[in-house]
C-alpha cells in the first residue's frame, strides 16, 4: 500500500511541475505594406516590372521581382529606416538594361508593447512621415496610414 501512496505522490508532484508550453500565436512586429498605382490611372494598382529593394547596409529583401505590392520591415532600434527601390527597364530596341534608384527615409515613432513570455515584445509604429525621397521613377508618394499596427492595409501608396 506504501509503494501505491509514493507512486501516487510523485505522479502528482511530476504532473503538477509540468510547464505550460511557450508557443508563440499572437502576431508579431506588422511590416509596412506598400502598394504600387498608375501615376496616370491613380485607382489602379502597376506592377513594377522588375523591383530591388534592399535597406541601407543590408541585404536585398527583393530582387528583380515583377510586384504591385510589398511588405518590408522598419528597423526596431531606431527612429528612421532608409530604403532604396530599384527599378530595372530593359530598352525594347538594344535590350539594354536601364537600373534607376529612388531612395526613401522613413521616419516614425517606436512603441514597444509587451505581448506575452513566449512573444516577448511587439513594436507598432506611429507618426509615419516620409524625411526624403528622390523621384527618378517614382512619381509621388501618399501615406495611406502613419499607424502600423498590423498588416491587413497598405500604408504607403506609391505612383510611379
């Protein structure tokens, strides 16, 4: 009977210091989701042909890819994040290739929320403003939402 209440006992202790698993569902630190329009139709999304896009001193994100719409990361450790779009044409004559570069500066304000033990921390960011931004290609650009709180709407539309 002993060796029963023992068993029982530790069976207990072992089910009841079991940790609940640190599974991450809620969403993360949203994207800045940028659409691209017609300059001349401006209810019409245009594709970019051939778009690069990478943040200043890091990797491209995409490369000579034919989108109407992008998602890109903004930088969590600082109040501003530096992009520069490539657009690639090709000459129909020579087939020539013809790279042209638009730089935009992001700037915004950080508000790190406290999500969860397994989430950790989530950044939404406020009061998106654009600081600079050339226009070789592109030809204007809207704020759509200054808040990006999640990823369901664009933020930023682009006429080119």
């Amino acid at each position: 009977m002993k060796k029963y209440l023992v068993f029982i006992f530790i069976s207990i202790i072992a089910i009841l210091s079991c940790e609940k698993d640190d599974i991450c569902i809620e969403p993360t630190t949203p994207k800045l989701i940028i659409t691209f329009y017609n300059k001349d139709t401006t209810y019409l999304k245009k594709q970019v042909k051939s778009l690069t896009v990478w943040a200043n001193s890091k990797d491209s994100l995409y490369v000579n890819k034919s989108l109407d719409s992008i998602a890109i990361p903004l930088d969590v450790n600082s109040e501003n994040t530096l992009y520069k779009f490539v657009s690639t044409e090709f000459e129909t004559d020579t087939d020539d290739q013809i790279d042209t570069e638009d730089e935009i500066n992001f700037a915004y304000n950080r508000n790190d929320i406290f999500i969860s033990r397994s989430c950790g921390y989530k950044t939404i960011y406020e009061n998106l403003t654009i600081e600079s931004n050339t226009e070789n290609w592109i030809n204007s650009i809207v704020i759509n939402n200054s808040t990006i709180e999640n990823e369901t709407a664009t933020h930023i539309i682009i006429f080119h």
